[in-house]
C-alpha cells in the first residue's frame, strides 16, 4: 500500500523465522531496523570480548568491541532523534486533519480521530518508554562492555606481554633445541666411539680369556709335569740312594778285592822275579853243563879212540868252587834242556822246579781285566724292578804298581 511504502521490515532469526513489522512511518521503521542493527552489533562485540578474554580470540578484535559500542551509541541516538520526528510528524498530521476537518467533517469522523489520536499517543508514549528502555540497556551494555573492552585490552597487552614471553620463550627453545641437538650429536659420535671401544675391548677380553685358559692349561700341563718330576725324583733319589749303597758296598767290596788282587800280584810278582832268577841260574848251569858235555864228549871221543869203556854219566866237580851251583852237585838224573829256552824240568833234591812260560805270563796279565769286573754292576740285576734307568756311578780309578787300573 502507498500509505505504508517504507514502513515495513522484517527480522529473521537463526532458527529460520521470519517477524514482518510495520511502523508508522519510513522514519520510525529506520529507527527500529538501526535500532536492532545496533544490538546485533553489541552483541556481536560482548561475544567476541568474552572469547578473547578466554583465551580463543584474537588482540586484533579488541578493536571492534570498542568500535562496536560507538557505533550502538550513535545508532540509538539517531533512532531516537528519528522517533522524535516521527511522532512529531504523527502530531501534526493528526493536527492536520483535525483542523481540516472540523468545518467539514461529521461527529462521528472527530471521535474517531480523537480515538486514533488517543491510541497512536500511547503507542507513542509507549515507543518512547521501550525506547528509552532499551536506550537505558543500550547505555548499561555499553557500560558493560566499556569494562570488558578494558579488561580486554588489559588481557590483551598481557596477551602481548605473554606472546612477547612467549616468542623469547620460544627463541629459547629453539637455542636450546640447537645446543641439545648439537649435544645429542656429540653424545652419539661419542657413542660409537664407545661402541668401537667396547667391541675393541670385548675382542681383546675374548683373546685375553683365550690366552688366560690358554695359560690355565699350560699351569696345569706344568703341575701335572712337575708332579710327575717330582715323583721321578723321588723314585730317582730313592734308586739314587740305593745304588750310592750299592756302589759303596761293591767299592768297599773292589777295594778288597783290589787290595786282595795287588797282594797276589806281589806275590806273583816275587815269585816271577825269583824264577827268572832261578831261570838264569838255570841257563848259566846249562851252558856250563853244555861246555862240560861238549867236553865230556870230546874226551869220549878221545877214549873211544883209546878203549871201548862207555864215557862217565856225571862229572863231579868240586864243590868248593864258587861257579858251581850246589843244587847241582848231588845231580843223578838228566837235564833236558829246549832250544828256546822255554821250559825247564830239574830235579833238585825232590823238588819239581817248573819254569813259568809266555802263556802263563799271559795269564797273569789277562787277571788286570777280571780285576776290572769286579766293581761292574748289572742294570738288570740291580734296576730291573724300576721304571727308570739306573745310573751307575763313575767308575774309580786305583793305580797299581803293575800299571793296570782297576774300577
């Protein structure tokens, strides 16, 4: 309708209703929509100052909140100033055609203006209360959010101070971060280093294990080597010591049989220097009988020439001659001697003289080896229960007039 054109407006709400309204005038309807507009502001602002004082907000929206308020100040004033005009411009038109038509009109048509006067007065009235209303809320919001926009910016520049912290903070960190990393660098250079020594060290401990068994073994082969060396030396000294006793019984027994064995090679001796002597008696009393025989048969044969009487069988001598042997003055018997002079048959008052020969001169000479046997001991004799071989002692050197020495 024309009488309305500007008047109508319409509010839609987030659950998707939709309030159309229709004011008195375009100015009053403009009134109502900066009115809301205002509001919706307010309120946009109180949210985002409470979500900034929580912490989910931006220092940048601190801003708006304070703009937002100016703006729902300035909104209501115009809207009041708006209204104010509105009804004045309702007055005058009511005025207007009261006056118009009071000449004209009818009884009827002025009560019913009056009336209509009447009701738009109090709906005026009652704007102009809800007005003043929502300006008193509009002012206490904006009161409210004055402080909160405060304590905004309050929280904001400790907002600020806090990121500031929080920006060194994290400059800190990110130091620290380097400095650790470089330290967990170092750290893991220095590991492997320590786990090349440790696998270092555990090689040598392995070899060393090797080389300490290896040694244990060895200590062991020695004790078992040297027990088995002290029994040998125990077995040895004890074969030692009765083989010293034998050796000292069987020298004890060489010596007398070497002492025994010089007594008759002395004797031997004696006797042998006796028969050469008697042999050489016997040899100058055989010359002597040759040349008397060669005699004897010379005046044989001077006889023979003369007389048949058989030559005499002896020849006395007298016996006081010093070249004559006795032994050989009562002779009755025939002397027979050899060529080489080796044996002699006499019969000296009874006596069977027997000259000694080369083979018995051998004979005493081959008694210097069975002297030589005396002290020999035999190993299987001696030794044969033992294990190990028996050592025989040096042998011991005796010097005899002979020459021979005897062990």
């Amino acid at each position: 309708m024309p009488k309305y054109d500007g008047c109508c407006f319409y509010i839609g709400t987030p659950q998707k209703k939709e309030y159309f309204l229709c004011a008195e005038t375009p100015g009053a309807a403009k009134a109502w929509v900066s009115t809301l507009h205002a509001t919706q502001l307010v309120l946009r602002a109180h949210k985002e100052a409470v979500n900034s004082l929580a912490g989910n907000g931006s220092p940048a929206t601190l801003g708006t909140v304070a703009t937002a308020v100016a703006n729902a100040n300035a909104t209501a004033m115009e809207a009041t100033k708006e209204i104010e005009a509105a009804l004045k411009v309702s007055m005058r038109a009511a005025l207007g055609l009261g006056t118009n038509n009071s000449n004209d009109g009818q009884l009827d048509d002025l009560t019913i203006m009056k009336e209509t006067l009447r009701v738009k007065d109090e709906e005026l009235q009652h704007l102009a209360k809800d007005i003043r209303s929502r300006d008193a809320t509009i002012n206490e919001i904006a009161d409210k959010l004055t402080e909160t926009a405060e304590a905004a910016e309050a929280a904001a520049s400790a907002a600020l101070t806090m990121d500031e912290q929080r920006r060194l903070l994290c400059l800190e960190i990110e130091r620290l971060k380097q400095a650790l990393e470089r330290q967990v660098e170092q750290s893991m250079l220095k590991l492997r280093q320590s786990e090349e020594k440790v696998i270092s060290l555990s090689k040598e401990k392995e070899q060393l294990m090797k080389e300490r068994d290896a040694a244990f073994q060895e200590a062991h082969m020695w004790r078992v080597e040297l027990g088995k060396a002290r029994e040998q030396a125990v077995i040895q000294e004890a074969t030692i010591a009765r083989t010293e006793e034998k050796a000292r019984v069987s020298e004890a027994d060489a010596a007398a049989r070497i002492k025994e064995a010089a007594e008759k090679l002395r004797t031997v001796e004696k006797e042998k220097e006796e028969l050469l002597a008697l042999v050489g008696v016997l040899q100058s009393q055989v010359q002597r009988e040759q040349s008397s025989t060669k005699q004897v048969c010379g005046e044989r044969s001077e006889s023979c020439s003369g007389a048949d009487s058989p030559p005499p069988l002896t020849k006395h001598v007298d016996a006081s001659d010093d070249d004559v042997d006795k032994a050989c003055v009562s002779d009755s018997r025939s002397v027979l001697v050899s060529s080489d002079s080796t044996e002699v048959q006499l019969a000296v008052d009874g006596v069977d003289i027997r000259p000694v020969g080369d083979a018995e001169w051998g004979g005493f000479q081959q008694s210097d080896a069975l002297i030589a046997d005396v002290r020999e001991v035999s190993p299987e004799a001696d030794g044969g229960s033992l294990d190990i071989p028996v050592v025989n002692p040096p042998p011991i050197s005796d010097h005899v007039q002979g020459g021979a020495t005897h062990p």
